[in-house]
C-alpha cells in the first residue's frame, strides 16, 4: 500500500483529497438541507395546528352557549360563523367553513368561487376528499 502511494503523482494526491473533501461538504450540505427543510415543515404544521385550535375554539365556545341556553342553534351557528369569516392572518389569509359534502357555507366575499370545486394533485375534488377522510 504504501509503495502504491509513492507512485502516484502530487498532482493525483491532491486530486484525491479534493474529491475526498468536496464529497464531505455535499454530505454535511446535504444533511443541513435535509434538516432545514424538516425544521420548516414541522414549524409550519405546529402553525397551521395553532390556526386551526383557534378557529375551532371559537365553535366550541359557541356551541358551549347553545348548550347552556344562552343562543339557539341557529344563532350559534350564525354568530360562531361570522366571527371565523372576519378572522385573518399573514394580513391576506382566511378561514372558511364548510360542510361534510364539500360546499362551503362561510367564506369571505373575496374567495374564488372555484374553491369548492379545487383539485388535488391526483384529480380529485380536494373538499370531498378532506370530507371523507374526516368520516373515516
């Protein structure tokens, strides 16, 4: 081994150890990017967690006063309903509402009225889909 080493030349020495370590920074660069892109995605699904607890907050505690008498339904329904249509967030997002078969019951005046019929990636509707998946 070592003779095989004598009788390379300075110039293959060096060109070996720069392969050596351009093949570790791609490792330790491919590892930090790997990471960075978990990080991002465990962070934005602990937000839209949050977004989506707070909304639902405010349905319980409606539902909360239909339970105790204080609304009815109706009244419950409507007022949990405008208070999810008026919040945003990121300045320019909204929440919506919709029902098990997909259409949408709350949503601000804004919003495509293509919403409901949006698809997923595999062609199908993407409400219905979230609908039966929430049913399963």
């Amino acid at each position: 081994m070592n003779n095989d080493t004598n009788s390379m030349s300075i110039k293959t020495k060096l060109s070996l150890v720069i392969i050596i370590v351009m093949i570790g920074l791609l490792s330790i660069s491919a590892f930090a990017l790997y990471t960075e892109k978990t990080s991002l995605l465990n962070d934005r699904q602990v937000k839209t967690r949050h977004l989506v607890e707070a909304a639902y907050s405010i349905a319980a505690y409606h539902h909360d006063l239909q339970t105790k008498g204080v609304l009815t339904e109706d009244q419950a329904k409507t007022a949990a309903m405008n208070v999810i249509k008026a919040l945003r967030y990121d300045e320019k997002e909204y929440f919506w509402i919709n029902d098990m078969a997909a259409k949408i019951l709350t949503s601000v005046a804004s919003a495509s009225p293509s919403t409901s019929s949006a698809m997923i990636s595999n062609g199908r509707p993407a409400l219905a889909t979230c609908s039966k998946i929430i049913l399963r």
